[in-house]
C-alpha cells in the first residue's frame, strides 16, 4: 500500500509541473502576439549568434548547427548577414534586397526590426557585444519553429524563469506540508474517535460531524462493521444465556432421578458428572449476565465477603482435608466499588480452584490487603511447561472443571476495571490475587486491565 502523503506529493508535484509549462507557453504565446517579428528578430539572432565563431586570423565561420540546419529547412527565402569589425559573412546573398545602409553597420547594439530599402519587406538587425567589439546579424525570410522559439525564450530570461520555477517549488512543498499535516490530523481525529468507542458497549458509532468530508465513506463502512459485529456478539450471548437456561431444566430432572439409583459406586459417579454439568451451566449464565448488563457499583465490605466465602467452603475443606484461614494486613473493614453478588462469584471460583487443583495443598489462605484479596495454597503449583494460564483451562486435565471459573472472574475484574493476576511456583503452591483499583490508587503507579499472568 503505497504512503498517502508520498502519493499526494507527487500528484502536487505533477500538477504543479503542468500548470508551470502552461502558463510558460501561455506568456510565449501572449510574447509572439503582441510583437511577433520582434520574437522572430530574437530567435532567429540567437541561433545565428550560437553558430557564430570569430576567428580574426581566419574570418568569421557559421558552424552547420541543428539550429541553422532547421532554420535553413523551414526559411526557403532566408538570407544573413554577419559582420566582426571588417569581416563579413553572408547566406542567401541572391535574395538579399537592397538594404537602407551600407556594410559593415556601425550602429548601437540591441535588436530592431527595419524596413529593406525598397520598403516591400523587413529584416532584423541585431547588434550583440562579441569580446572587444560588436556582432552585427542581419537576417530576413526567417521562419522560426515554436520550439526554437521557446528555447530563445528561456534562454534570454532564465533568471525569471528560475525565479518562477523556484516560486512553483516552494509553493508545491508548502501545500504538500499543509495537506499532509491535515491529512495526518483528520486521520488521527478519526482514530481518537474510534478508540473512544468502549469494547463493552461496540453499538456505539462514530459520529459523521466530526469527520472530514474526504473520510466520511470510510467512517461510514467502520461504523456499519461496527454494528454488524455487535449484533453477532449479541446474538452470541444470547444463545449463550438461552442454552444455559434450557440446559437447567433437563439437570434439575436428571438429579432426581439419580436418587432412584441403588448402585452406590454408579450413583456416586452420577452425582459427580450433574455436579459438574450444572457448575458449567450456573458459568454460563453467570458469564453471559456479566456481558449483556453493565454494572453498577457499590461499597462491599471485602472483609466480611471474604469470611462468608470461606464459611462456605469449610465443609468441602474439611472433606478434602485442608485447612481453610484468612490473614488481613491491615485491621478493620477493607472496602471496595463493585457488585457484591459478582465479586463474590470471582472470589469463591478462586477458593473452589485452590481447593480442588491444587494437588498436595494442605493449606488455603485467604490474604487481605487494601483493595485486593489473594488466595493462596501450598500445593505443587503449576508447571514449568505452562508459561501462561489460558481461559477454559483447568490447568489440570485430571481435575473435575468447566474451565469457565477464570474466565468469569476475568470479566468480573475488568467490568471493575481491576485485575486479576496469577502467580505460581513449581513445588511452592500458587497464589490469585483479586485487585481493584483502590489497590492501584493505594499503590500510585499500577494499573490493570482484567489480564491473566503466570510466573
């Protein structure tokens, strides 16, 4: 994809270009008009002029330039007389009429166009600066070519002409600067506009009012792409929520009827198998509420959440046999912005977690600091081959699990606009660490995004 502003610049450039040889032909043009044998004197002197060579030892010699040989070409009645001092040296002397003068002139030098003697025609005369005397041409009958016309032009006012082509530069590279620049700025603009766009709310457009005329159509295919992926996300977490709403009656019949099971061992198994199902549907639901409503915050007491979280854990802790305990930091009530009911669903995915993948732990604690809350174990953490935790990822095949638990709890930090962090040691245990943005205020300088990290 070739560089919006190389390819303006050179379009300017091209333009520019254009429109400078335009208007030069349009000035020679306009020069030929309004003195048009005064303009063929003075091209047809400056070719005669190119082609003179004067040589006081071996006269005057008219090199057989292109120039002369096109002039020649084109006049079929041309005639010239050049003179140096007492040297002279004529062409086409048999169609030369009498002129008004004798030879060698000895007039001022510049250029005339002057009656011949029998006043029927005229000639040119010019009288050029040659070393230490003057170049005297006389020419008559000459037809000149535009582009020999031209290239006289520009040779008897280059400076002007440069002058000209100087302006014409400048001008192409300010206006390239100038539309680059607002090119640059009406992009970014746009950019700003769409990065202001929230990911939990995609719905929202780019407003046309604010865009350049030139991007509106882009703008306008960005915001129905925009719509028609929100409607796909939407219609997602709809089926999302519909399937796990279908899925509850169904469960709710096969538990009862696990309870008509005589087999211990079968029923035991069965027991276990609805467990799970009806653990990654209530995830479902969970996660599809969490992304089809926005949240409203409220002070929580993490402290006293926290307890009743482990409360409820205790009997599986007991069963499991490991020791459930909570240490705070700080004394008192800690207390954080959120929805109660989902930080309690983040906080109890991560006990439920430690207690069961957490192979070999014998302790759970729950650490308490402002703003955050750690849960950490002493199992064998997790191995060295996992460089990182993946949504809908046990973290251990063996393990009963959706995989839903850490996904939930990601989207219930980052609908807080907190963090949650995962930090775990082979053979030293693993710690989850809820953390809220009173902890990054409390600590200036952090900040999270709901991102997952191992070490």
């Amino acid at each position: 994809m070739k560089s919006i502003t190389r390819t303006l610049t050179l379009s300017l450039s091209v333009a520019a270009t254009a429109i400078f040889l335009v208007l030069l032909s349009i000035v020679m043009w306009l020069d030929v008009a309004r003195e048009r044998e005064h303009t063929y004197c003075q091209a047809a002197a400056a070719i005669l002029n190119r082609a003179t060579v004067v040589d006081p030892s071996h006269g005057l010699t008219i090199r057989s330039t292109d120039s002369i040989g096109e002039l020649k070409s084109t006049s079929p009645n041309l005639w010239y007389v050049v003179s140096y001092d007492n040297l002279i040296k004529e062409f086409g002397g048999e169609r030369r009429p009498a002129l008004p003068f004798s030879l060698p002139y000895t007039g001022p030098i510049g250029f005339s166009v002057l009656n011949t003697l029998d006043q029927n025609s005229s000639f040119c005369l010019a009288v050029v600066r040659r070393g230490a005397s003057e170049l005297v041409m006389m020419i008559g009958g000459a037809q000149v070519g535009f582009g020999q016309i031209a290239k006289s032009f520009v040779v008897r006012n280059l400076f002007s002409v440069f002058l000209l082509a100087i302006a014409f530069a400048l001008t192409v590279a300010t206006g390239a600067f100038l539309s680059a620049r607002f090119v640059a700025r009406s992009i970014e603009r746009v950019t700003r506009l769409a990065l202001a766009i929230e990911p939990t709310a995609p719905q929202t457009s780019i407003s046309l009012d604010e865009v350049p005329v030139e991007l509106k159509p882009l703008v306008s295919a960005l915001n129905r792409a925009f719509h028609e992926i929100d409607a796909y996300i939407q219609g997602q977490r709809r089926f999302l929520g519909n399937a796990a709403h279908q899925l509850r009656t169904p469960l709710t019949l096969l538990r009862s009827k696990i309870e008509d099971v005589t087999e211990p061992a079968l029923k035991a198994e069965l027991v276990r198998d609805v467990r799970r199902l009806s653990s990654l549907v209530s995830a479902m639901l969970d996660l599809a509420r969490l992304q089809n409503h926005a949240i409203e915050k409220r002070p929580i007491d993490l402290t006293a959440l926290t307890r009743d979280v482990l409360a409820d854990f205790s009997p599986s802790a007991l069963d499991a046999g490991i020791e459930l305990s909570l240490e705070q930091v700080e004394e008192g009530t800690l207390v954080v912005q959120g929805v109660e009911a989902a930080v309690r669903s983040a906080l109890a995915n991560l006990v439920g977690n430690a207690l069961v993948h957490a192979h070999g732990a014998g302790r759970v604690v729950a650490n308490l600091d402002r703003g955050s809350v750690s849960i950490c174990d002493d199992g064998a953490g997790i191995s060295r081959s996992s460089e990182r935790i993946e949504l809908f990822q046990t973290g251990n095949p063996s393990k009963e699990g959706s995989g839903l638990g850490l996904s939930i709890v990601q989207e219930i930090m980052a609908a807080h606009g907190g963090t949650l962090i995962i930090k775990s040691t082979p053979g030293r245990g693993t710690t989850a660490s809820l953390r809220f943005p009173e902890a990054s205020e409390a600590t200036p300088g952090e900040s999270g995004s709901g991102n997952v990290e191992a070490t």
